[in-house]
C-alpha cells in the first residue's frame, strides 16, 4: 500500500480535474476523489474521468463516501468518513478485492475500524485545515502518541494509520516515528504538486 494519498480538491469540475492531472504529472499513485456539494452528473464524469486516469498512470483511485459510484466505474475502493455509511455494506458492494478507509478522530474510532475491519485508516486532523468543513478536535502529535499507546497497551498490532488535517513535509518523520503509516495530503499537493517527490524521499 501507498504511503501518500492525496486527497482531490476544488469547487468545480474543472479544478478538480486539473489539480488531480498536476498531481498524477507530479508521481502521485494514489488518489481520493473528495468533492463535496458536487452535482451528481458531474462527480460522475469526474469519477469515470480520474478512474481512466489512474489506470493510465498505474494510480490507485478511490472514492470519498458513495459506495454504488465506486462499484459502477470500478473504482479501486472508498473511503467512508465516521456518518457514511458502514464498512460491512461497502464489503459487501465491493467485495473483498476492493480497499475500504475509514476515518477515525478517537481511540474508540481506530477501535471500530479496526473491529468493522477497514484497510486503513485516516486517522486526524493533525492541526487546523480549511480544506474540511466541520473539523473534528484536534489531535496534534500528542493525540497521535495517545492513541498509538492505546493500541499497545490493548497488545493490538498498529493497523496501517495515515495522518490527516494540515499535515506538513516535516510533519512526516515525527509521525512515522510515532507509529504511523503514512499520510492523506490535500491542500499543500493541491498548491505545490513538486512536493510529492519530496514527501516520498522522507517516507520511509
């Protein structure tokens, strides 16, 4: 699995559009497609668009919250966030071949994904983002360390987590040190698409 995601942003189709194309141009092989308040025709255009995209590219390409979209482009997976629709139905829809995120704020979150079980998780925000509306608390470094420790201490193995929420270049060695995985980056790919490479040189 990918250590870097990145997260598509924009308000219309063609920025959407664009910004995954910069990201794809700039070595990114993993993309999830995130557009809230689209239009129905058009996220499925964008959707249909991105899955031809990444085939091309050799990318992984999976979709924010809808499920049945996902499974009639035969997309590589969904990531649901904590009101979205469960785990076990988006097994079910998808199969077991597919990739299925959840996103977590809490130790009890990682527990529930870790239970439902998702195939990662996006575990955050890290610090204040504007990328998202209605953030959850925020976890900061410490959060991290908390929750890691929980899952030690429970003698549970540390599922693959990544970091979400303002997450920075040099955020990257702290948190792997921390336990986690690896990272879900949107608004600073979105801006600067030549850091990509500068993120995976640190990723170990």
């Amino acid at each position: 699995m990918e250590k870097l995601q990145y997260i598509s942003q924009g308000t219309t189709i063609n920025e959407q559009d664009f910004n995954i194309r910069k990201a794809l141009d700039h070595g990114i092989q993993w993309i999830q497609i995130r557009w809230k308040n689209a239009l129905e025709n058009e996220l499925i255009r964008l959707c249909e668009e991105t899955k031809k995209l990444c085939s091309t590219y050799r990318a992984v390409c999976v979709i924010n919250d809808h499920v049945q979209l996902a499974k009639e482009i035969d997309a590589d997976g969904v990531h649901l966030g904590l009101h979205d629709g469960s785990v076990e139905e988006a097994r079910l829809a998808l199969g077991d071949h597919k990739l299925i995120g959840g996103t977590a704020n809490t130790l009890s979150d990682v527990l529930q994904r870790i239970q439902e079980p998702c195939d990662y998780i996006g575990l955050g925000p890290l610090r204040f983002t504007s990328t998202k509306e209605r953030l959850s608390p925020i976890l900061g470094f410490e959060g991290y360390k908390k929750i890691i420790e929980g899952l030690k201490e429970r003698s549970m193995e540390i599922p693959k987590i990544f970091a979400i929420g303002g997450v920075g270049l040099e955020d990257i060695i702290p948190l792997q040190k921390a336990g986690l995985y690896g990272a879900s980056v949107s608004g600073l790919i979105t801006k600067q698409p030549s850091i990509i490479s500068e993120f995976k040189k640190v990723m170990i």
